[in-house]
C-alpha cells in the first residue's frame, strides 16, 4: 500500500515559480514605468497649452498685456499681468505634492528668451517652442506665432 503524498511544493517547483515571477517582474517594472512617464509628459503638455490658452483669453478679457513665462531652472510656467497692481500665477510642473507631474522644462524659446506676451487681443508677440520632459522622453510643443494656439502634439 502506498502512503498519500503530503500537499506540499517541492523546492523545485518554488524555485521555478519565484524564477518565472522575478523574470516577469523584469519586464514589467520598467515598462510601467515608461508608461507612467508618458502620461505624466501627456499631462504637463495639455496644461501647459492650456496655460496658453489662458494667457491669451486674459488678456483678451482684461484688454491689456499679460505675459507667460517658463522657468528651465525651477519647472514653474507663470502668467503674469498688471490689475491694478502687478499679479503672478504660477503652477510647477516637478513638486510631487502638487499637480502629478514631475516633468521638467528642457527649453523654452520665443524668439530666444522664455517668455511670451499676449496684447490686450490676445494675439502673440511670436511663436516659438517648449520642450518638456519625462522619463527618457521630450515632448516638444509649438505655439502658433498668428494665434498663440499650441499646434503639436
């Protein structure tokens, strides 16, 4: 008479198992990651067209000047306009307890300096480009220099 195989694992089986887990955690992790990155960069881009679009709407509103700028150094986009006195907005893109950015602003040119002023019609001095980036990857916006419209991406 033969005796009933206790249920248990072999080492075997529990080795193979933890194999194939760490293996599929290898290609997982850093492919989340990515992904995380990419919709982290997709974000900041539709807030800073955003930004943008409200830049020029204000000052279209207020009849007068209002300018935006992009800090390569700190990440931050800030509107700024005079009512009656001088008014600053500003929003970061890298502060983990803030919007769920954490991207950084590669470069910011219109016509070669990181600001952009809309007049009181909400028309653009020029175009130019913002770069932001996340993870491996850049994302580069330009903005219409007739409309100040973001045209990519």
């Amino acid at each position: 008479m033969t005796r009933p195989r206790p249920a248990a694992f072999s080492l075997i089986e529990l080795v193979l198992t933890t194999l194939i887990v760490g293996l599929l955690a290898a290609v997982a992790v850093p492919r989340y990651a990515q992904a995380s990155a990419n919709v982290r960069l997709d974000a900041a881009a539709r807030r800073v067209a955003t930004d943008l679009k409200h830049a020029a709407d204000l000052a279209r509103t207020r009849s007068g000047p209002v300018v935006i700028g992009f800090n390569q150094i700190t990440d931050q986009v800030s509107i700024f306009y005079v009512d009656p006195g001088p008014t600053t907005v500003t929003a970061s893109l890298t502060e983990l307890g803030g919007p769920p950015y954490r991207v950084s602003i590669v470069s910011a040119d219109f016509n070669g300096v990181g600001l952009l002023g809309f007049d009181g019609f909400g028309q653009p001095e020029f175009g130019g480009t913002v770069t932001l980036r996340a993870g491996g990857r850049e994302l580069m916006l330009n903005v219409d220099a007739a409309t100040g419209e973001v045209v990519s991406p």
